[in-house]
C-alpha cells in the first residue's frame, strides 16, 4: 500500500482546466520530483495533495485513508472534518515563500503546532525543535524573529517547523525559487540530507540537476497532463517525450 | 469666576467623557471584529446585511444615531424612557458607530495579511478559530495601530456629540459654564483638556505600536 | 511573547476601563460633594432610578411617585443655568421647583436637556415638565400649559456705541436669534413680517451666548432675545451692550407638561398657587432682582 496516492484527479479553474486525470502515488522512503514549464499544474496538482485546493473529481488517500472519494456522479466528496484532522497530520508542506509566522520566533514557529494542535508534550517538543534548529544549522537563532534571517534561513526554519510535526510525507512548492541563486545551495543540501534519512518527499523544482540527483522518480507535467514519468536517468537524461525534450532543451539554455 | 474653579467644573464632566470613551472602546473594538469577520463570511446574505449597516452608519451623522438610538425605543414601540437611558444610548449609539469604523479598518488588516499564513496554518493543522486568533489577529492588530489611532482620537473629540442626549459630559459642562459667565472662555479650557487627554491617547498608542514592532 | 503581551495589553485596557468606570463615579460624586448639601442634583437620581423608571412606566399621566423630573436648558441664565462657584444648577425657575417640591415632599430632579430635542423628551417622558422660562404665547395647542407666571418681553440688544437707536433703524442689518427660540417664532410671525423683511439678514445659532459673541465680534448688529437673556449678559459685561426701548413682542412664560397630563399640571399650579399667594414667589424673585423679575412676574391672576 502506497503512503500517498492522489487518483484521477481533475481540476478547473473557471473554463481553465488545471489537472486532467492525474494519478499519482507515493511509496515510503520515495523521493519524487515534479518538473515541468509554469502553468503546468504542477503546483496545483501539491495544493489538492495538501487540501488547499479542493478537487473537483478524484480521490485522495493516505495511508489507505480516503480524504476524498468519488460519488456517484464522480464528484471528489470529502471526508468530515474529524477524518480530515486526522490525515492532516501525516504531511507537511515546504511554501515557495516560506509563510513564516512573522510574530512568532524562530523556536514558536516550530512549536506552536504540535504543541497546540498535536497536544504534545511542551517539554518534548521544544527538545525535538531545538535538535531540528541545530540540525538545519540555526544554531543560535531561536530566538530570532523571520525578519531578522536570510532566506535561505527562513526557509530551513520552514522545513524545519514541517519537520517538527513529524509527518510521514513532506511535500515542496518550488522551495528555492524565491531565493537567490546563491541561497539555493542550502535548501538542496538539507532537502538532500533528508533524502539520505529516506523521508518521503514530493517536490515540485526547476533545478534540474538536483532532481536528477535526488529524487528516485521524476514526473514531468504539462498543460495539465502527466507528460512523462520515471527514473530520472530516463526522464531528464533520455526523454522518450518531445514535449519533454523541448522543456529540458529551453531549460539547459537558460540554465 | 476665576480660572480655577472654571477648571473645577469643567473637570467635574472630565469623568462623564472618559467613561464613554473607555466604555466605546471597550464595546466596539471587539464587535468591530465581529462585524468584519460577518463582513468577510462567505455566505452572501449576511455580508450583504452587514454591509449595508456598514454603509449606513458611516454614511449618517452620528449626531443623529444618537438621537435613534435614544428616542427610538419610545417612538418605536412607546417605551418609557428611564434617565439611566440617556447614559446607555450614548455607549450604544457610540459603540455601534465606531464598530462600523473599527470594522472596516479591522477587515483591511485582516485582508492586507498574506493568503499564505492562513494557508500555511490550515497545513498545520490550525482549526479556524486558532489561525484567526493566533496568526491573523494579532498581525491584524499590529497592521491596523496608525488607523485605529486616528479612530481613537477622534473619538476623544466626538464624546462631546454626547450633548445631544442631553449626557453630562465635559464639553456640555463647558458650555453651561460659558453660558453662565457669558464668556468663551470655557470652551477654550475645555479645548486644552481635549488637546493634553489626546497627548495621552498618542502617547499610549506609540508604545503600543513600539512593542508590537519586535517583528515586521 | 506575543500572546503575553496581548495578555498584558488586554489586561491593561480592562483595568484602564474599569478604573475609568469607578474613577468617573468617584468623580462625578466627588462634583456633587460642594452641592450635595444642599440641594439634589441630576446624578444620584440616576443611581437611584431603577425604581424611578418602573413607575415611570406605571404613571403615565399622575407624578405617584416622589421624584419630579425638571427638564432645563442648562445654558438659559437666570431661569436655569450652572451655579459656578456651587457646580450645582439653578435659577429662577429651579428654585421655584425646589420650593414646590419641598412642599409637596417630592424629590426633585433637574435635568439639563438639548433644547432642540424637549418635544421628545416631554413626549418619552424622560422629564415631567419643562419649567426653563418657556413661552407660553403661540404653544397654547402644543403642551398642557400651567397658567402663565412671568411677563417676557423680546428686545432688541445691540452694542453699547452702535448708531441703532430705534427698530427703524435695524434696517439693512443683520440680525441673529437663538434657534427655535420664541423670538425667532416671533421675529417670523405674521406681525413682525414687515419689520423682519427690512433686515439684510435673519441668522440663528443655538446659543445666545454664542450670539452675543458674535455681535461683539462684529458679526451681526443686533440681537433679537428675551429681556431676561439680554439682561443678564449686560450685567456680566458692563457696557457692552444696550438694549432698545421698544420690544419687538409680548409674551408670556409658564410651565409645559406634556399634552394631556393635566393630573400632574394640577398638582403643581395649586402648589404654586400656594406659594404666589403666601409671597414665596416674590421672595424668590427678588433673588433675581438684577434681571427685572419681580417687574416682570405675573402676581394676579
């Protein structure tokens, strides 16, 4: 049984169709990246797996449990919200801007959750923030406040405070693209580090060599289609695919 | 009549002005939230309604609400007025005016803050109520000090509408006062007390937006 | 930190307010305590008005019940103002209705209102009667009059050195009058339409006092006020101002309760009756002898 399958899944906004029967799942310890050009409903595709977008059909599960299902009319019905409460806490999402609570500090924005959300333990979590603090090498920085970091900080305090509700699933929405180039380095570095420790990942990027690198699956979207799907040797080294190739082709261009 | 005891009586209506300035602020900051957040609600019906009262309370003079407010009851529905009234509808009148003013102000905090701290809350795992109390308002807060502070301090001036109702206040002391000396002058003293109660007002509002500035 | 601080800021605001709720009773007894001992003021009735206002509303029409509630403008010296040097209202008409009420054992209760609004406060019953040197002349329909008690002349104020000597002469001038005053009714009456239309202008402002400033100021020429008003600003500023020999208007004052309520209307004239008959009025009056009362107060039916 995969941890996470979206299944089928169909999306419009307004006359636009966003996601056209997509159908994606996820194993545990599995690294998925999701490339393809902007428009592509690639990141729509992360926002109906994390539920900020509802899906118009399809359905979602994790860990065999249905977020959301199919009626009759093949229209995606939700789970209710007890059930909804439950699934939410097995993934965690990384935001291209990072979406820091600005009031909060460093060490509150990665507590406040599981402390307030997940009941645990205050004593348990703050233990577990700081040894995630120090493992993103933010030492020293818990008491800062996000303004005070670079972006490439704020976005590790990001990873972090997903880490630190300790999902079965993480996923990332372009997580360096409003960095700076030099800044990017950083992410990729702990994102990879996580892959070495087998945390399930889907992440949606334009670094190309760092896909091909990382992840053990790469999926290439298009106007709303899976265009080309698999190992990343075969999808970014030898697409089979001419839209594919022609998207890599601009790529290393502009690269 | 010398100056001193012209600041004696003004004095003696000080307490009237600050208990309808403290008792407003008290009363229509948090209705304030409640009518934006009905001015937010998805369901059309509602933010329609409110809406509306929004429009109207904005666009009538206070002066006359306070009259609604007052006589409204005997006219309506022809209540006897007791003369705890007077008070009371002054605090109503008051307090449903300036939450229409809080409101709006409060609804352009809340909608100048990010989608993405809602969204990144609702990933968390925040129930609704916790991501508007914990993330939203108190940035909310924060975001709408300088035009709260406008709303104060013109509500320091506009206690003296109170006169209509006929409700003791400062400036109503001010005029008697006047009246009796046949001189301007009172009003002059009460204009200092208006001036140094909003020096106050100024002062407390900098250290609130002081301590709130630990972040941006 | 964050939700410290809103825990300190809320607790803050709250101890402000209630500090502020205490410290204005605090301060509007302590107003009371140099007239306290006098006689009863405004504030303590609306402490004590629970019980006040349920029989307000078992009484529509008799005054049952102690208290009798005067409504007074508090900016119309001498028959209802702010005693300065007391804090305590009075006047004229206040100390009548203190004398009547101390022989009727009735508590009395002045209340200051906005003279733009005494017809709804007359007709929500907020006061019994309006007692502040109202004209009687030209209302006879409006309110159930006690028989009328002083003779009120509306006259033309002016500057002391202005060239105005006579009605003649206020032609091309600009005149005021408070608003909704009787010499505004009268100055826009049928009698007076030929004198009115040779001003230059008919201005009003709610306040006489304000009025006068404004001819001093240089911005009307005259001041179109009963005789009273007129009097008492003379005396507070010697040589300013003169009055013209002839009044624009006769008329008379009397009490107003509200149209209808001839049980309590009765109460009162036979105490005032009472009162005019043993000389207490007169004494009252001669209080006020400044203003020309005792000339003006009605003595005979």
């Amino acid at each position: 049984m995969s941890l996470f399958e979206i299944k089928n899944v169909s999306k419009s906004f307004g006359d636009l169709k966003v996601l056209n029967d997509i159908t994606v799942s996820v194993d545990k310890g599995e690294v998925v990246a999701i490339i393809g050009p902007s428009g592509s409903g690639k990141s729509t595709l992360l926002r109906c797996a994390t539920m900020l977008e509802t899906m118009d059909s399809g359905e979602l599960t994790y860990h065999g449990e249905k977020a959301a299902s199919n009626d009759a009319d093949g229209k995606s019905v939700y789970a209710p919200a007890s059930a909804l409460r439950k699934i939410k806490s097995y993934y965690g999402l990384v935001f291209q801007q990072f979406n820091l609570f600005p009031h909060y500090d460093v060490l509150k924005n990665l507590c406040d959750a599981p402390i307030h959300v997940q009941k645990r333990n205050k004593t348990e979590v703050t233990k577990e923030a700081m040894s995630l603090i120090k493992k993103m090498g933010l030492e020293g920085k818990e008491h800062y406040y996000p303004q005070q970091l670079s972006g490439g900080q704020q976005q590790r305090v990001a990873i972090a405070r997903a880490l630190c509700m300790n999902p079965d699933i993480l996923f990332f929405d372009e997580p360096t693209s409003a960095l700076d180039p030099e800044l990017t380095g950083e992410i990729l570095k702990v994102i990879r580090q996580l892959a070495q420790e087998h945390m399930t990942m889907v992440i949606v990027t334009h670094e190309m060599a760092f896909a091909r690198d990382v992840a053990d699956r790469v999926i290439f979207m298009d106007g709303g289609y899976i265009v080309e799907e698999g190992r990343p040797e075969d999808v970014i080294s030898n697409p089979t695919e001419e839209r594919t190739k022609r998207f890599l082709a601009r790529f290393a261009e502009n690269g | 009549m010398s100056l001193i005891s012209v600041i004696q009586q003004i004095a003696s209506g000080f307490g009237a002005t600050l208990l309808i300035f403290f008792c407003t602020l008290l009363f229509s900051m948090p209705l304030g939230v409640l009518v934006a957040l009905g001015r937010m609600s998805k369901f059309k019906p509602l933010s329609l309604l409110i809406q509306g009262i929004i429009s109207v309370l904005r666009g009538t003079p206070l002066m006359l609400q306070l009259i609604v407010v007052f006589y409204g009851p005997y006219y309506a529905f022809g209540i006897k007025l007791s003369t705890n009234w007077r008070l009371y509808a002054t605090l109503i009148g008051f307090s449903i005016n300036y939450a229409a003013y809080f409101a709006e102000i409060f609804r352009a905090g809340i909608q100048s803050i990010p989608v993405g701290q809602t969204e990144a809350a609702t990933v968390l795992g925040y129930t609704k109520v916790q991501t508007f109390l914990k993330i939203i308002f108190p940035q909310m807060i924060k975001r709408t000090i300088p035009p709260v502070t406008n709303e104060v301090i013109t509500l320091v001036k506009d206690t003296s509408l109170s006169f209509v109702l006929a409700y003791q206040e400062m400036f109503t002391y001010a005029k008697q006062v006047s009246a009796a000396m046949s001189s301007l002058m009172p009003l002059f003293v009460a204009g200092v007390f208006y001036y140094i109660f909003n020096l106050v007002v100024t002062i407390v509002m900098d250290r609130i937006e002081k301590a709130l500035s630990y972040y941006n | 930190m964050m939700k410290k601080l809103a825990a300190m800021l809320l607790t803050g605001v709250m101890a402000v307010s209630l500090a502020a709720c205490g410290g204005s009773t605090a301060a509007s007894t302590s107003s009371n305590d140099s007239a306290a001992e006098e006689e009863v003021q405004e504030e303590p009735a609306e402490e004590a008005d629970a019980a006040e206002a349920e029989a307000d509303a078992a009484t529509a029409e008799a005054n049952d019940d102690t208290t009798f509630v005067v409504g007074f403008d508090a900016e119309y010296p001498p028959y209802g103002y702010l005693d300065e040097a007391t804090g305590d209202y009075t006047g004229f008409d206040l100390e009548l209705a203190q004398e009547l009420c101390n022989r009727r054992g009735w508590t009395l209760v002045k209340q200051p209102i906005n003279w733009d609004n005494k017809d709804a406060e007359i007709d929500s019953g907020t006061i019994d009667c309006i007692w502040n040197g109202m004209t009687y002349t030209g209302r006879e329909a409006d309110y159930t009059w006690s028989d009328p008690y002083v003779n009120n002349s509306i006259v033309m104020a002016v500057l002391a050195d202005s060239d105005i000597q006579t009605l003649a002469d206020l032609a091309g001038k600009v005149v005021i009058t408070q608003t909704e005053s009787s010499a505004q009714t009268a100055l826009e009456s049928e009698e007076l339409a030929d004198l009115t239309a040779t001003f230059a202008d008919l201005q009003k402002n709610p306040s006489y006092n304000t009025c006068f400033t404004d001819m001093q100021a240089g911005a009307v020429d005259a001041i179109a006020v009963d005789i009273g008003v007129a009097q008492y600003q003379m005396r507070n500023n010697p040589d300013k101002f003169r009055i013209l020999e002839e009044p624009i208007a006769a008329e008379q004052y009397a009490i107003a309760f509200k149209l209808g309520n001839e049980t309590l209307r009765d109460q009162v004239q036979e105490t005032y009756d009472e009162m005019l008959a043993d000389g207490t009025v007169m004494k009252i009056a001669e209080n006020y002898a400044d203003d020309n009362l005792p000339d003006m107060l009605i003595t005979e039916k």
